[in-house]
C-alpha cells in the first residue's frame, strides 16, 4: 500500500472575551438573563466537535439524499455519498452496506489528525460472510479521482499500488491531507459523530509499520441506512435503529458462544 506521510495540524482557540464590570442590581440581573439565552441558543447551534447529533458537515453541496449510520462500541458515525463525484464507488460502498458487509467489522486504524481508517470486509468483520456478500466483498472498482479536497470528514478509499485495487477498505479523514488529493477516490463524508471520532482520536495506540494502530478493537456493532428525502420516517428510523442494536448482541453472544 502507498505510503501515506504524516502532516502537521494547528489550529488557535480564541481566548473568551471579559465580562464588563457591574453597573448596579438591575443591569447584574440584566447580563445574568442574556447569558442564560445566549447559552440556551449556542446550545442548539453547537458545532459537530461538541454535538453528536450536529449536522455539522450536512451542508456539504455533493452529498445525496442516502445517509448510513455505522453503530460503533464508542459512538455513532453518520456519513453520506458524493454520488456525482464518484458514482461507482458510492454503488459499490452502499451495495456492501445494504448486504450488512460491515457488521462486526472494525477500525483496524486510527491516525490522530490524519485518518480513522476501516478494514477490509474480507478478513476484517467477525461474523461469517454468505455467498452475495462475499461476491460484493471481493470486488475491486475503477479509481475515481476528482478535484474534491481532502480535509476533516471526508470518505476516501484505500487502496494498493494499483490505482484500481479499492475493494471495501476506507478512511475517514481527520484532518487535512492534501498529498491525498487526486490520488485516492473521495466518495462521501460523515455528516453526523464527530464526537465520535474525537473519542476515537484520544484512544492508545501503537504503531506497526507505517500504520497507528488502536491497542483496543474499534467494533462496527451494526449498520443501517436511510434516505433524507423520505418524510414521516423518523419513528420507523427509531424502531430499526433499536432493532439492529438488538441484533448487534445477539451476534456477539453468538460470536463468543461459537468462536472463542
């Protein structure tokens, strides 16, 4: 696999501004009113690194209308598809979704400020594949490079030396690399759970190669996915999300009953 070099992230943190000195009872009570309306309204505008149900990213104008949802054993990921930019990885990605590909699947890399990055389906999930899902699975797709930068939330593909080897295996960005643009398929970016990446920022890792590697297993529980554009669809979102999280242990009790 190519070798990708580390970059070097900063960023500032503005200093919060002093309050002004106190004028008298009524101004005190005055400022103490505004603060608290202030905070109620920064609560509902919290950007994605605070909230994990921020549509942070949501704006982005390549994004269709198709959302999938990786339930993870340190949070939710919520990302969409660039299906404009990279059709035929979006139809193989989502394919491999809508099969259930990713289920007991992990992240078997996380690269603080670089790339979280998913395994391959074959060899990487847990749960034995059927025949469609490992059809899907061992596929390879056409290299779909675009001019659509490499910054934090993007989806792109891995891949070996061979410009169209990407299979099942991608990374989420974590930050901006822009020695990735134009050599890797940008598909998609999270749209919700950047919280989550942030936990999985702060976990211990070690490091095996070119690769920083979590010391503990990243578990991909369960999958689901939605579309946006279809309305009235929130209470069924509700039940399948509860659903699949359901069947997410009842895997794992299988899994540990018949391969450990």
């Amino acid at each position: 696999m190519k070798e990708l070099e580390r970059f070097e992230l900063r960023s500032t943190t503005p200093k919060p501004e002093r309050t002004k000195k106190k004028r008298g009872v009524k101004e005190t009570k005055m400022a103490g009113l505004l603060r608290h309306v202030v905070a109620a309204l920064l609560c509902l505008v919290a950007p994605a690194s605070l909230a994990g149900a921020s549509t942070y990213y949501a704006s982005d104008p390549n994004l269709g209308s198709a959302r999938v949802v990786f339930q993870t054993n340190h949070g939710d990921i919520e990302f969409g598809f660039f299906p404009h930019v990279a059709p035929k990885t979006v139809e193989h990605i989502y394919k491999l979704v809508r099969l259930g590909c990713y289920n007991t699947n992990h992240f078997f890399r996380v690269d603080k400020g670089f790339v979280a990055q998913v395994a391959a389906v074959v060899g990487g999930r847990k749960a034995p594949m059927n025949e469609e899902q490992e059809q899907q699975a061992e596929k390879s797709i056409v290299g779909e490079f675009s001019t659509v930068k490499h910054v934090r939330g993007i989806l792109s593909m891995g891949r070996h030396f061979d410009p169209d080897s990407a299979s099942s295996s991608f990374s989420i960005l974590l930050g901006d690399a822009p020695h990735l643009d134009g050599q890797y398929a940008v598909f998609g970016r999270v749209t919700k759970g950047d919280d989550t990446l942030r936990k999985l920022e702060r976990l211990p890792t070690h490091k095996e190669g070119i690769f920083v590697m979590p010391l503990e297993r990243i578990e991909i529980l369960s999958t689901y996915h939605y579309d946006i554009e279809v309305e009235g669809c929130e209470a069924e979102k509700s039940i399948l999300k509860r659903r699949l999280s359901e069947s997410a242990s009842e895997v794992e009790r299988w899994r540990r009953k018949c391969f450990v």
